[in-house]
C-alpha cells in the first residue's frame, strides 16, 4: 500500500511541477509579447513623427549596400531622381542623372566610402517623359554616411536627398 502511495503522491508532484513550469513559462511568454508590443508600438510612433519630419523638411532617405548596389529608397527621394517608383539598384537609381554629372558624383562616392563621418554632393537629374518634371533640368543634393564591418571595410550608406533647384535657380 505504502509504495502505491509515494508513486502517486510522485506522479501528483511532478505533475504539480510541470504545471508550474509550464505556468511560468506562458506568464513569461505573454510579458514579452507585451513588451514586445509595447516596443512595436513606440517604434512605429517613432517611424511616423520621422516621416512627419521629412515630409515637412521635403527630405528622401536611401540606404545602399555597397557590395551588392541594392537600392532601398523611399517615394521620395525615386521622384527626385525621375522614377515613378523607387528604384532597387543604385543602377537603376542614376539611370536620370545629367551625364555631364556622374562623373563627379562617382568620384564622390569613392571618397566617401575612405572617409568617415557625413559627405555631401550635388548633381543635375534629367526628368524623364511622363514625370510630372518631363523635360526639366532639377538638382538634386544628398548627405549621407557610410557604415562600416567590424574589419572597418565600408558594408553600407545612408543617407538623405532634397530636391535643390529653386535654391540652384536663385543663384543663378
């Protein structure tokens, strides 16, 4: 009888522990998904009060990926540079850019990538037909920053455009 007894009293137990483990485990399971809701929350406010600034600076963001030429860019900075959708290649993106200028912004993007800290050009794109600027000589200028691996090889730009031109036309 007794032996009957501790076995069931240990079956209980370790079910009474599992129970317990796997109460734990769901209460830990639901805070971190809270945390991480909170933290999907704060991020996307934080993406969207961004996106207010640069709207209201009329401002376009890219990042490139200096092995690859993969373009991500915003609406923004595609119709600066003649596109009715963002380009995917940094190919594909100065496919609008003046060819007297892509001489001078490829020298810039080769010393950018062996400085550090923040850089900055300035070019001409030709709009393309069937852009709202079809025909039309506009600047464009952009400021960026290159990151860099753990072996300090340059992996990636970032950056911001604006559209110039009405500041261009003034000085001229």
């Amino acid at each position: 009888g007794i032996s009957i007894t501790v076995g069931a009293l240990f079956a209980v137990l370790a079910g009474a522990l599992m129970l317990l483990i796997l109460a734990a485990l769901f209460a830990e399971r639901r805070r971190n998904e809270c945390i991480l809701k909170f933290s999907n929350e704060r991020l996307q406010m934080s993406n969207e009060r961004l996106q207010l600034a640069l709207g209201g600076a009329k401002l376009g963001t890219f990042s490139l990926d200096l092995d690859t030429g993969l373009l991500e860019c915003d609406a923004r900075t595609g119709y600066m540079h003649g596109h009715i959708s963002p380009p995917k290649t940094i190919k594909e993106g100065r496919s609008f850019v003046h060819p007297d200028d892509r001489a001078n912004l490829n020298t810039a993007f080769a010393e950018a990538e062996c400085s550090n800290g923040v850089w900055s050009a300035e070019y001409r794109v030709l709009h393309p037909p069937g852009h709202r600027h079809a025909g039309e000589v506009r600047w464009v200028a952009f400021d960026g920053s290159i990151k860099r691996n753990s072996e300090a090889r340059p992996v990636r730009m970032l950056g911001v455009t604006r559209d110039i031109t009405d500041s261009k036309r003034a000085e001229q």
